[in-house]
C-alpha cells in the first residue's frame, strides 16, 4: 500500500475511519468526529456493543458494480486530523469530513462493501477482506463484521446509546 493517498490530496493514507454514526449526515449517534467531545459515560450501549473504527480499504472494485450499479471506487482514509470545527477552515486544504469519518447501517445506502448510492464509496465501510471487514469495538475487542449481517443489528452497533441489546452477530 502506498504510504501516500493520491485520490485524497497526498495525505498520509490510512486504512480505517472512525465511527461517525448510522447517517452520512454527521447524524453523531457515532463515537468520533470533529469537536466531539464524548467521554466513556456517553457510550451507555456499552463499550463492548460499541464500534469506534472500522476498516476502510483504499482499492477499487473490480468486475462488480456495488455502488449504486457503478464500480466502487473506494479511496480509503487520512492519517490527519481536524482543524477547530469552529474555525472558518474546519478541515485542511483537501480533506472532508468523509476523509476521516465512516457511517453505516442507516439503509440499502450505508452497507459493508456496498451501497445503493454511486457516492456511498466515500462513506461506508470496506474491507479487501473476502466476505466483509474488521472493526475495533469502544472496549478494544476486534471483530469481523460480515457484509450478510442483518442491517439493524449493524446500526446497532454504530449507534452508542440507543439501548438496542445486541446478540451474536
């Protein structure tokens, strides 16, 4: 891989985002994004049903069109952060929030390596993983998350206080 990501402006390439919530709208039902100020007394769902980051590849698809019948093209994440949210220039030059941020689980839009969208390759989580993609959970467990888990429990675990039990998944 290399270290540099020449789709996003030349920053330092990463393979993971942060979880931002369920909506590419910075809905913050998430646990990460700019300004926010969460501490662990805020993930009431509980750490270990909590996702902080997921995996987001940075290669293009090839012979399968998942995004929204186009090719997905996903460009990956930046190792850089944020400027002061309440400044004029929230991000770096280049750099938007979908850089650094992921959703998911909202609907057909916001899935595991696919969308119904043609934009959602910028927001959704991905994987070269065969069948589906790493995340790290609040409480530092990693799991595999296969791209056939029902789309609730997926929201579930992306949304930090909504109360949802979770099962095996």
């Amino acid at each position: 891989m290399p270290l540099l990501n020449s789709r996003r402006g030349g920053f330092g390439k990463s393979n993971y985002k942060t979880n931002a919530g369920i909506n590419a709208a910075r809905d913050k039902k998430g646990v990460m994004w700019a300004d926010s100020k969460l501490g662990l007394r805020d993930i009431t769902d509980g750490t270990s049903n909590t996702m902080l980051v997921g995996e987001a590849c940075a290669t293009e698809q090839t012979g399968v069109t998942n995004c929204g019948g186009e090719v997905c093209k996903f460009s990956g994440g930046l190792w850089i952060g944020a400027r002061k949210a309440n400044s004029a220039e929230t991000w770096h030059p280049g750099v938007t929030s979908h850089d650094i941020v992921s959703f998911g689980g909202s609907g057909a839009n916001m899935l595991i390596n696919r969308s119904g969208a043609n934009w959602g390759d910028d927001w959704i989580g991905s994987s070269t993983h065969p069948g589906g993609m790493m995340s790290v959970q609040c409480d530092g467990a990693v799991r595999f998350l296969q791209e056939t888990i029902e789309l609730a429990t997926y929201s579930h675990l992306r949304e930090r206080s909504d109360g949802k039990v979770l099962g095996e998944y």
